[in-house]
C-alpha cells in the first residue's frame, strides 16, 4: 500500500514562465533571444556549458544569498564569455536577483495546488528535487510549501538525481519503507535512480522545449513505457487508485 508520495518540482509542480529555467526574462531585457541564436552554436554551447559547470562545481549551498552569488556568477560568466551579447557586470546581477528572488518567473501549472492538496489528505509528501533554496519561496508563492512533510533539494546535499543520496535522504526523511512510496519525475534516468532505491516510479510528460533549444534541462521527456505515466499531476491521485503499485500487481501502465 502506498503511504507517501515523493513529487519533483521543476516540470511536474511548476514550470518556469517562458519555458527555460536559465535564459529568464530579465535575462531577455539585455541579450535578445535573436542576438543569442545569431551566435555561432559552438561558442554558444562552449559558454553555457561552463557557466554550468561552475554551477555543478558549487551546488552544496545553504542559503538563499550563497544561491543569489552563485547565479551572479553564472551570469558572469556568460557575459563574459559572450561579450557580444553586451551585457555589463550590473546586468548579470540584476539577472541573478530575478533568478533567485523573482517568484512570478515561475507558474503553476493549472491543477498542481489542487492536486496537492489531494494528495495531502491521503498521503505523505515529500519533494525530490534538483533546485536551489530558492524552490522554498516559489512554493509559498504557491500557498503549497507547508503541504510537504519533507523535502531533499540536490543544493542540499551536493549531488544531483540519480544519486542514490538523494533518494535514501528522501526516505530517512518521510520514515516510510521504500515499497510504500511513489515518486514522480519527467525525466527516465531519475526514475530508475528512484527504483534501484525500491520507490514506485511514475512518468510525467509535460517538459517542454526551452527558449534556446540545445541547452542543458531543454530536451523533451522520453518515455520508454517502462514506468506507469502520467500526462499531468492532477492525473496522479487516479492512478494510485489503480492500485498499479500494489505489490501482485504488475509495475507497468495498461497503454
């Protein structure tokens, strides 16, 4: 029987408001989105990528002013290494203050508040998340942040799904045998850290393309059919009453 429900945030709670996590409106004030596509691809995805592999080189944070820094940088270094995109040092700050401080960058998807609140009634729920502190703010935005008994933020722990430490921190944390839990993610490769942990997997499809397509975090959600699916949350509490998960019932989705 399934007693606690472990939910991504990013692409399964909410989304960001154009659809790229990193190339954010503010961002868009400064270097056009037509600027940045009329740049050559290779030097482009030469910037990106460090500016990401700063972020994935200090991802063990503990507050949201380490994650505003953090994302000074990042813009910095994209700045820095596109310099024809001509934006100035103060510009990258006040990108990383709307990266970190700015909830209205983010929406709700249409159900997501409801479906939680759902949820809450029937289950224990928890977050497994690769974010920053910052999530803590867009959820009280939400009216939703105190629904989650529990929650593991990768920036927490310094390490990014599927590490297998983000899954047995989830569970420490909800008291709750693995077997007894569900966790729904839009991206395969983190359900399958999800499953070698023993938590139910559970597919939703609704990543979309970002504003610059080729970046990190902007490919679609590719569904293999090994994992039960979900189209959006709110379709969630009507396949747990399937009873797919219970334990002499096969793991997969009748499709």
């Amino acid at each position: 029987m399934v007693k606690g429900i472990f939910l991504d945030l990013g692409w399964t709670v909410f989304r960001p408001v154009n659809g790229d996590w990193f190339i954010i409106p503010k961002m868009l004030e400064f270097a056009t989105l037509e600027g940045m596509k009329g740049l050559a691809e290779d030097r482009r995805n030469a910037a990106f990528d460090k500016a990401f592999r700063y972020l994935n080189d200090h991802h063990l944070l503990s507050s949201i002013d380490e994650e505003f820094k953090q994302f000074k940088t990042f813009y910095g270094i994209l700045a820095a290494e596109l310099p024809e995109l001509g934006v100035t040092a103060e510009q990258a700050a006040e990108m990383a203050a709307s990266k970190v401080f700015d909830a209205d960058i983010y929406v709700f998807f249409e159900k997501s508040r409801e479906t939680i609140f759902k949820l809450k009634s029937r289950y224990r729920l928890g977050i497994i998340s690769d974010t920053w502190p910052s999530s803590d703010r867009i959820l009280r935005s939400g009216g939703v942040l105190d629904l989650f008994d529990c929650k593991t933020y990768s920036c927490h722990l310094g390490v990014w799904k599927p590490d297998p430490k983000m899954y047995l921190h989830a569970l420490e944390q909800m008291g709750l045998p693995a077997e007894q839990t569900v966790f729904v993610d839009d991206w395969e490769p983190n359900l399958d850290g999800a499953a070698a942990c023993g938590i139910h997997p559970v597919l939703i499809k609704t990543r979309s393309d970002a504003v610059l397509p080729g970046q990190r975090f902007s490919e679609n959600t590719v569904d293999s059919g090994k994992y039960p699916a979900i189209r959006a949350i709110e379709e969630l509490p009507d396949l747990l009453e399937k009873g797919v998960f219970h334990p002499d019932r096969s793991n997969h989705n009748d499709r």
